[in-house]
C-alpha cells in the first residue's frame, strides 16, 4: 500500500444544497398590485411564487394546493374577505405565517387581524420599501408590524371601543340612512338612535355623522 502523502490537502467539504427559497402565496383583488408584487419577489433569488388569488376562497384553495411559507393577504375582497380567510387557513395550520396588506392604518382592524392570527402588518403604501424584509421576517418567525400601524395601536390603546350597536349605527349612516331610517332597521327608537351617536362621537372624538364615518373607516371599526 502507498505511503499517505505527508501534508496533502484535505478533500473540500460539501457546502450542501442551497437553501429552499422562500414560497410566497399572493391574496388580493387588484390584478395589477398582484402583479407588481410578483414582479418584485420574482427578482429575488431566496423567493418563489407559488400561487396567486383574487379572494378568501381562492386564497384557501391556493394555501391548501401550494402550502406557502408566507402568504400575503388583503383586508378588503369581495365574497370571502381577509378576516374570514385568514381564520380558516390557520385552523386548517397553526404554522401558517401570514402577512396582511392594506390601505388603511387602522389600529381596530389591525388587532382583528392580529388576533386572527396574522404574523405581519404592513401597508401597500410601503410595499416598494417594506415589503421583503417583511417577508423574510415573518418567515423567520417573527411578527412584523409597520411602524404607522403600531403607532395607531399604541394611540388608541386605552380608548373605550365601540359596541356592537353601535358599528351598526354607524355602517347604516355610511350608506346614507337617516336617523329615522337607522330607527327603523334596527329596531330602535329614533332617540335610542340620537344617544347611541352621541357616544359614538365622544369615543371616536369628532363632532358630526360625516367625521365619525371616516374616522370609524379609518380605524377598521366599518368598510365603506
């Protein structure tokens, strides 16, 4: 048998198999926002898409058929909304890491999603900035919040919520109804009406119906 080479080099190690890219589902009803986001995480070289849908349906017909890493996810969709969507896909998996996109800061519709069980929460006004690095973070396994949001929860933190009876009063005031008409839908008085949204102008801090109907929207107490 031949002598051993005295001070040979030692083989190279294996460096293993490249890791797995991140696999990214898309939920949302814009087309074109789809596809600017899919343009953007196409040009990563650590993500993949794996799926795209255009409501909560098809976002669980997609998470079920694709098993995502992390699935991007909008609020507000016809049918089947984000809500109901991410629910359902997290009782299917308590793993799921899902990222919610939206356009408003609101800190009620936030900790809906939040509790939920969204991992991440991040603006589309902040998509061009924010949006990789919140991938990779909820994919690392930890929540992700965007500064403006956490700010609006923080603000709103010790405020006193709206009832029930109350989001109803105000959804019904933003499609246009009357006191008289709110009575009637709900089965109210007309001055059950009138004290209810005098409440809701002191919690929500504004002085008319037109004010309390955007600053409800833009909390996430009502859709409009």
């Amino acid at each position: 048998m031949p002598d051993r080479i005295s001070g040979a080099s030692a083989a190279p190690k294996p460096t293993g198999a490249p890791a797995a890219p991140t696999r990214v589902l898309i939920v949302d009803d814009h087309p074109m926002l789809r596809e600017g986001i899919a343009a953007v995480i196409g040009r990563q070289a650590d993500m993949a898409i794996v799926g795209e849908a255009a409501n909560g349906v098809e976002a669980i017909e997609q998470y079920r058929a694709g098993r995502p890493d992390v699935t991007l996810m909008d609020i507000q969709m016809p049918g089947m909304g984000g809500l109901e969507a991410i629910q359902r896909i997290r009782a299917e998996d308590g793993d799921a890491a899902i990222v919610v996109l939206t356009t408003y800061p609101g800190d009620t519709q936030a900790l809906r999603a939040l509790r939920a069980g969204a991992a991440g929460y991040l603006l589309k006004s902040c998509i061009r900035k924010d949006l990789l690095d919140t991938i990779r973070t909820v994919h690392a396994g930890r929540r992700a919040i965007a500064p403006e949001i956490a700010q609006e929860i923080a603000l709103h933190a010790l405020d006193e919520k709206l009832t029930e009876r109350e989001t109803d009063i105000l959804r019904l005031v933003a499609e246009g109804h009357p006191n008289k008409q709110v009575a009637w839908r709900l089965s109210l008085s007309t001055d059950t009406v009138k004290a209810h949204l005098k409440n809701i102008f002191a919690k929500l801090d504004v002085a008319d119906r037109t004010q309390a109907v955007i600053t409800a929207a833009r909390r996430g107490f009502i859709d409009i």
